[in-house]
C-alpha cells in the first residue's frame, strides 16, 4: 500500500466495527518510522474496565508483537497486579503502533514521536477505544495524553481523573520514567505514587467484567 493509498484508509465510508478490521487497516499502512518491521496491536480484552495507553513500542515489543514486554511493561503489570489490576483483563496499547527508533551500530534506539505522527495515530486509537470501550482509558505519559486530548497536556499539573472529551480518563507518568531515576530514595518515591496512581484507577474502574475477548 502506498502512503496516499495508506492516508485514503484512514477515512473509510464504514469505520471498521472490530479490532481484527481494524488492525487490518493499520498493518496494510507503511509505518511512520523508517525500519520499522511491523505495528504492534493493542492487547486485551474488550470491555474490559480499564484501558492503559502508553507512547509506543518499544524493540523488545516489536521483535515480540506484543504490547508492554519491555522493562518498562514488566514493571507496569507487576504494579498493576500490586494495585490489583489484572493486566490480562485490562487492556493495553499505544498512541502509536510502530517502533520509531534511530540505528546507534546493532542498537536501536528509542525516538519520540512528532506531534504530526501523534496526530496520524489519532484515527486509530480512537477507533480503537470506541470498539474496547473501556470504564477508564490511562495515559502513560505525555504522548498518550496529547493522542488522547488532541492536544498538549501537562502531565504533573493535569496528573489524575481527567476527561477525554467522554471518555472517563486518568493521567499518569510513564513507567518508563520510573526505570530513569538515578536515585534510588526518588525512585521509590516514583514508584511509591505511580501504585497510588494505580490504586485509584482501581477504583474508578469498579469491578466491571469483561464482554469477550479481543480479535487480534
């Protein structure tokens, strides 16, 4: 699919109704990241109570096809079961489904997305909540608070409940941020509010059930 054909999907007569049509869409796309080998799918089940949004994936997550199976994720779903959040009935993906990365010798290393490449994402991602239709849909850092707001967010001074236009929403750092504190006392400190984060979502999230497992 050229990138014309690619930007022409992203405005269909008839939205697709299921993830399965919907990650069609995304895989027959070139990615936006030059190298990247494929779009890593959200995970989960849909209606499922909650919904965690982070920025990308990451290499382990591309080599993987799997969403939040990197340090930082191992650390999210290990946070996620101390709050009691099940990760496997909460539903996980990113603003943007591929890995953007510069190539430093065999490494690749992680690049943030541009607000354009956000903004392109959007469709999808939004597309993609209305079909997972989640209680309460988590930004992970501000990447997935601006995909999520269609704009800039503050991520300190806006940390907490936050609505998304409809959407009962909750905004938190990036457990990723967490793996970056050099300091071990800041660092549990860190970690120590990122599970009150958690604990809260918990609560706003309720005990609903999920309907049915995704289609991958």
């Amino acid at each position: 699919m050229t990138l014309g054909s690619a930007e022409a999907a992203l405005n269909p007569k008839r939205p697709p109704r299921t993830l399965a049509a919907l990650n069609k869409i995304i895989a027959a796309s070139p990615p936006l990241a030059p190298g990247a080998e494929r779009p890593v799918f959200g995970e989960g089940p849909i209606g499922a109570a909650v919904a965690l949004v982070g920025e990308q994936p990451g290499d382990v997550e591309e080599i993987e096809g799997r969403p939040f199976v990197g340090p930082a994720g191992k650390l999210l779903r290990k946070l996620m079961e101390d709050a009691g959040i099940k990760p496997e009935r909460s539903y996980l993906t990113n603003a943007v489904k591929h890995f953007k990365f510069v190539q430093r010798g065999k490494r690749r290393l992680h690049q943030r997305p541009t607000a354009g490449e956000i903004e392109r994402y959007r469709w999808w991602l939004n597309l993609e909540l209305d079909i997972v239709d989640p209680k309460v849909v988590v930004a992970l850092g501000a990447t997935a608070a601006r995909a999520l707001a269609g704009r800039p967010v503050p991520i300190e001074a806006n940390r907490g409940p936050y609505m998304f236009d409809a959407r009962q929403g909750y905004i938190t750092v990036h457990p990723s941020a967490l793996l970056r504190i050099p300091e071990q006392d800041a660092r549990r400190a860190a970690r120590a509010a990122f599970l009150a984060d958690l604990k809260r979502i918990k609560a706003l999230a309720g005990t609903r059930a999920p309907k049915r497992a995704a289609r991958r």
